[in-house]
C-alpha cells in the first residue's frame, strides 16, 4: 500500500524544488490565488453524495473500448492522429513517434482510500499489452486519476523516455524507472524531442499523493509543435488568465484536448466547467477542441454525461468546431467531424 505514495519529498528533493520560482518555500503556488470552498456544516451532506448516491454518475453497463489497430496506428500519415482511452490518457502519434500521455489505465482512481472509484471500462490495463513501443510518455501531474502504479510497471518494458512536471520524477524512481530516462519540466520549460518542440505550460490546480506532500511537486499541460503543426493537452485546472498567456506565447493551436469534467462548485477554482473549458480553448487561440478528463471515473458529483452534453452546447454556441470520439477510437485530427452522440446509447 505504501508504494502508492510513490517518491517522498526529501530534503535534497525540496532543496530542488525550491530553486523554481513558483515555488513559496514550502510548497507550489498557482499564478493566481486558488482556494476550494467547503463549508464544515456542509460536509455531512458532500460526504453521503460523494461516496454513496452513485444514481446518473457512472455508467449502468461498462463503456466499450475499440479494439486497438497497431497497424493502422503506426501507418505514416501527414497529420497527427491519437486514441482516447477515456479520462485523460491520449496515445498520439506525430512525427513518425508514438506518444502517451497520462497513462492512466488502472482500474481504480482510489487505491488507498476506502470507498474504490472504479473505471467506467472495463480490463483497461490490458490495453497496454497490445500498444506499441511507446518513444515518450508525458505526466502532467501526480494525482491518482493520471498516474498510478500498474500502469508505470506495465508500462516499463514499453518507454524509451518520459518528460513529467517538476517534483514527478521521485514517484518514477521509486517505483524503479530508470533516472537517466526522466526529464522534469517547470512551467514554460521547452524540449526538442527530435523534430517535436515540447512545452510544458502551466494550468490553476494542486498535486499531491498523500497528507505530506500537497503542492510539493508541479502541475500543468503540454504544448507539442511541428513544423506542421501545433498540438495542445490544457491538463487539469480551474479558468483563469494564464489560458490568453498560453495563446500569446505558443498559439494559435490546430487542436486542443480541453479538461472537461469532475467539476463541483466546492473546487470550481481547480476544475473548469464545461463552459470554461470551451471559453479557454478560445482565449488560447485553439482551432479544434475535444473534451477530455470524462467518461473515466466518478470524482465529482454531476451525472457521468453532463461534461459532453455541456461541452457540446457551449462549443455550438460559440461556434468553435469540436470532436467528441469514441473510447479507443483511432483519430486523424486532418478527419472531418464524427458528431456521433455514442454516449447515448450507454444507461
């Protein structure tokens, strides 16, 4: 149980951290002042629909997953192209590379806690088996529901390099990836990975895999550009001015993968509604959108198909063009839109 944890944050470890200039001296901080909002009389009442009213928030039978195409994956292409696996893990391919962002393929979002928050798909680690060799994968933070231990295990044999936020390595290493394979990024910190320039940009949330290490590693999104084209990954966070920053600094974007979900007005200042999400890909100066961080796991409160159907609705009503795939649905960002509303035929 204690491996869950990952890496402690040691003195050596923090004397790192702290050379980073968004960091207080003791922990991160976000750009602008983020605070959640619960109230002690109120938290009875959370707790109970937290953990037991299930009703509308997850899936009466298990989303289908499309088997996976190595072949045709891996087949040369002009454009990018991905696969979601729901939530927030996204195998890309760009530039002749294989590229895996928060892997995330575990069956539970809540290892060491009491109450399980299972997946709403079914035997996802098995997925792994069947990728391909993966040349980076990419951790945006630390957080239970985008890193978790058996997928990194499995994973190991597969990952020739991996670039994670500032303060991830540790968990990496304790878990026995190899240090020299380990690239840590603060916030606008670029990297060539061949022909790919990688930024990691910064987003208005928090981290932190037990009750010691809160905010004691980065949080962010990735920005990937090619000669061809301009790729962005918002990750976790609350609305905010850094999303115009971003869009003056790396944009325009052909594509942007938007967090859309687990929402609650107790953490609106770490979680965007849906409108926001659209509303931020606009302020970044993204061309076409997709939600992500749904259809995954129930960690807030709204019903499991509220993020889509808002984010379909502010997305039409601002006119900006959006996708919304299947789960393990092979993707060509060059493809014209599939508005298929494949949600609705799942209880």
């Amino acid at each position: 149980m204690i491996k869950q944890f990952g890496g402690k944050a040691s003195k050596i470890e923090l004397e790192k951290l702290a050379k980073s200039k968004h960091w207080d001296g003791k922990k991160f901080e976000n750009l602008q002042e983020t605070k959640m909002d619960f109230r002690l009389s109120g938290m009875p009442k959370f707790f109970k629909k937290q953990f037991l009213e299930k009703e509308g928030r997850e899936p009466k039978t298990p989303i289908p997953i499309e088997k996976f195409n190595k072949d045709t994956f891996l087949a040369p292409s002009e454009k990018a192209k991905f696969i979601w696996y729901g939530h927030s893990v996204v195998l890309m391919r760009i530039n002749g590379k294989t590229l895996l962002i928060d892997p995330m393929f575990g069956p539970n979002a809540a290892p060491i806690a009491p109450f399980k928050v299972k997946r709403f798909s079914e035997n996802t680690l098995n997925i792994i088996d069947e990728l391909p060799e993966i040349d980076l994968v990419l951790f945006t933070h630390d957080h239970y529901d985008h890193i978790d231990l058996k997928s990194v295990k499995r994973l190991k044999s597969k990952v020739k390099q991996y670039f994670v936020a500032l303060g991830v390595k540790r968990h990496l290493t304790e878990w026995g990836i190899d240090n020299e394979k380990i690239i840590e990024f603060d916030w606008w910190k670029k990297q060539s990975f061949d022909d790919i320039t990688i930024t990691f940009t910064p987003t208005r949330h928090f981290s932190g895999r037990g009750l010691t290490d809160r905010a004691k590693s980065l949080w962010g999104g990735w920005a990937f550009k090619t000669q061809n084209e301009n790729i962005w990954f918002s990750g976790d966070g609350g609305f905010g001015n850094h999303f115009t920053e971003i869009g003056k600094k790396l944009g325009p974007f052909d594509f942007g993968f938007m967090e859309c979900g687990q929402y609650n007005e107790n953490w609106h200042a770490i979680h965007m509604y849906p409108e926001e999400s659209v509303q931020a890909a606009i302020d970044a100066k993204v061309t076409k959108i997709m939600p992500v961080h749904w259809a995954g796991f129930t960690l807030a409160q709204h019903h499991w198909k509220e993020p889509i159907e808002r984010f379909m609705e502010a997305s039409i009503a601002k006119k900006v063009n959006f996708i919304a795939p299947k789960i393990g649905e092979i993707v060509e960002l060059s493809a014209k839109n599939n508005l298929e509303k494949w949600w609705e035929n799942i209880g």
